[in-house]
C-alpha cells in the first residue's frame, strides 16, 4: 500500500499548487508519485500544465510523476448503478412504492465516498510510492474524511446484520423470488461495507494517510484551519504540518508606498502566524511574483517548502488520544479520563454519557468515545477544558463497583 498524503485547506489558499510541487519534489528525488484531484472544480491539470483523465498517465518529461483528476459522476455510474437497482426491486418486491424506492437508494455523499474509495484503490494497485491527492475545500474534505463511517453505521441501521429476520420478512410479504433478490442484494451491500471497513482503516493509521492543511496568513483562514485540526483530531486522522502560504516579501529598509503596504501586509501575516501557537512547525511558502505553472516552476516552490528535507512525514507520534490516571481505592477513589485534542480558545465543547461510551460534541462535530472497562463502573463528576484537551472526571458508582 502506497503512503497517502491529504492536502486540504479553505477555498484558494494554493492546495493545488503544493500537492503538485511535493508530488513532483519525490518523482524529482527518485520516488514514482501519483498526484490525484478529488476536488470538484479541477485545476490539477492546469497546475501541471497538462491534459489529464480520469486514469493514471505518467507527466511527460517527468519520470516517476503520474497524474489523474478522479471523476465521480462516472464511478456513480459504474459502482453504485447496479447496487441501486439491486435495492430498488427489493424494496419494490417488499411493497414499497416505485418513487418511494427510487428515493431511498439516492445516498447523499455517494459522489466523494466512491472518490476517496477509488484512491484507496490507486494506492493499493499502482507502481507509485506516494499517493498525493489534492482534495477539495475543508468543509468537503471533512465531510469526505467521515463518510466510510457515517455509511457504514447507515448501512448496519438499514440493511441489518441479521440476514434471517429479513429474509423471513421477506418471504411472507413477498416470496422466495425477492428473497433471491435480498441476497444478491446482501452481497453487495456486504462487499460495499468491507470497502468502507478498509477505508477507515487507511484513514485511522498515521504510517501509511495523513494530512496537510494548507493556509493563508489571514485571521479568518487561521481560525477555520484551528477548527479543521481539531475536527481531524476528533476523528482519529493525523496531520503531519501545516503550510503557511503566500507569505509577501519583507521589503527591508526601502522607502515609497509599495514598500510601506508590503511591510504592513507583511507585519500582519506574521502576526496572524505568531498567534497560531501550539499546533507545531509551521512551513511557509512566499507569494511569488509569477504563478507557478509546469514542473519546473513546481519543484522551484517544492525547494523552498522542504529544502533538503524529506517531502514524506516521519514516524507518527505513537501517543494515544485517550490516558487514564487515578488515586485512592474503593469509593473513595477518584480517576480521570485526558482526551487530547488541540482547542482553541471560543471551541464550542459538551460531554454526555451514552451507556458505555462518552459523546464528545466539539463544535456541532460529534465523536462517541468508548470509555476504558474502569471507567465503565464510573460516574462522570465533571470536565475541564484547555488548548491541549478536556479532562474528564469521574468516581466509582456504588450500583455497580464492587
């Protein structure tokens, strides 16, 4: 399986260009490199200054670099047509009205979840080391990164794991016929969950996907870059750094109005940059005079964001999300639960116990966390927040501490 390199980031702050530059930075320094456009409104193409398609071709002049724009309208048609016909004579077959059918198997989100499948797949297939995809706006990514597990609590709470009661149903509304038909459609539905089964476990392991959030020195895209860190956190997937793009140039000692807008615009973005603390290093790209077209223009941008260091991220951090520390015994002792997760400041934040699991909300975002067995016996006693996390506390519950 190929490394996978996410780059995301608000509308128009250059993911484009640096997913480009870094996958022909590796090609460039003897690793093949596949760079992908899962973004709606393509500009992959006109980055590189070639004509793509929806397969992968190798960059010419440029040995190891490979390129697609992945489209996927036409995986709709090909991967979802037949499963959504398979549902709609079962549904049809059990009493469900024609337009009604037609309406239940319309999934919303099938278009990206098909497009970060079809990713998966280049990087389990293809001769590339490095898989770089340059995805949409953050709102679209983040929704894209929670897809293979929204879909799959959709699929186990519409088509259940327990074949036989269905099947039973089935039978004495419709007979055996539809029965065939509910397998056939079981079946695909079942090779439909083990794609999304494989693609949260690509997504969840730091060693082989992470992400890179890419900025503008602006106060408005620092703050949604602060929200999108910890949604990502929130959903298990890692960030390897952060690119501050479009840095203006400092025009020293010179003199004249160009020179003092320069300096002031210059002033403010490192401004905005000194105030981003605590989310690690945070590599920066100038605005260039020209736009960075073609691969040479690229691997120019390319030699300033990594200079002689690897394009690839290191070894992950290995810490969990979750610690728990205690003290005392019986029901005197007192236990608290660390949930890592980068804060800021006005974060939106509210806990609520769900049986076994603790329902962590971080701004509208939701994420069930399953508490250690300890925990499990505990009652929750309060929560405190800061820039790093939440700590949570609890003491036993006498019901059932023993």
């Amino acid at each position: 399986m190929s490394r996978v390199l996410l780059f995301t980031g608000k509308g128009g702050v250059g993911k484009t260009t640096l997913s480009a530059a870094t996958a022909a930075s590796l090609a460039a320094n003897g690793r093949k490199a596949l760079v992908v456009s899962t973004d709606p409104a393509h500009s992959l193409g006109d980055a590189l200054d070639v004509r793509l398609g929806a397969e992968p071709s190798e960059v010419d002049g440029t040995a190891g670099l490979y390129a697609c724009q992945i489209d996927p309208r036409g995986l709709v048609d090909e991967a979802w047509g037949d499963l959504r016909g398979h549902l709609r004579t079962v549904l049809a077959g059990a009493g469900v009205d024609e337009l009604d059918a037609e309406e239940l198997t319309v999934l919303p989100g099938v278009e990206e979840l098909l497009a970060l499948a079809e990713v998966r797949r280049l990087a389990a297939s293809g001769p590339w080391e490095v898989v770089v995809v340059d995805c949409g706006p953050t709102a679209e990514t983040l929704r894209l990164l929670s897809l293979p597990e929204a879909f799959a609590g959709y699929l186990e709470r519409l088509f259940p794991t327990h074949r036989r009661v269905v099947r039973g149903l089935l039978a004495g509304v419709a007979g055996t016929g539809t029965v065939e038909k509910w397998d056939a459609t079981a079946d695909a539905l079942s090779r439909l969950a083990e794609r999304l089964d494989a693609l949260r476990s690509m997504l969840a392991d730091p060693s082989s996907c992470s992400v890179r959030l890419v900025l503008t020195p602006e106060r408005v895209v620092a703050a949604e870059t602060r929200r999108t860190l910890t949604a990502l956190a929130l959903q298990g997937i890692r960030v390897d750094s952060v690119i501050a793009n479009r840095l203006v140039p400092s025009p020293g000692a010179a003199r004249g109005p160009a020179a003092s807008w320069l300096r002031t615009r210059r002033h403010e973005q490192d401004a905005v940059l000194a105030e981003l603390t605590g989310i690690g290093e945070i590599r920066t790209v100038d605005h260039r005079a020209s736009e960075p077209v073609g691969v040479p223009a690229l691997l120019e941008v390319a030699e300033q964001l990594y200079g002689s260091a690897d394009p690839l991220p290191g070894d992950a951090d290995s810490a969990s999300m979750l610690e728990v520390s205690g003290s005392g015994r019986g029901l005197d002792a007192r236990y608290s639960l660390r949930i890592a997760l980068p804060l800021a400041d006005d974060t939106e934040l509210d806990l609520a116990r769900v049986g076994d699991d603790l329902a962590l909300t971080v701004d509208s975002r939701r994420r069930l966390v399953a508490l250690p067995s300890l925990l499990r016996r505990c009652i929750v006693t309060g929560a405190e927040m800061d820039s790093g996390g939440v700590t949570v506390g609890f003491r036993p519950d006498p019901s059932l501490w023993r």
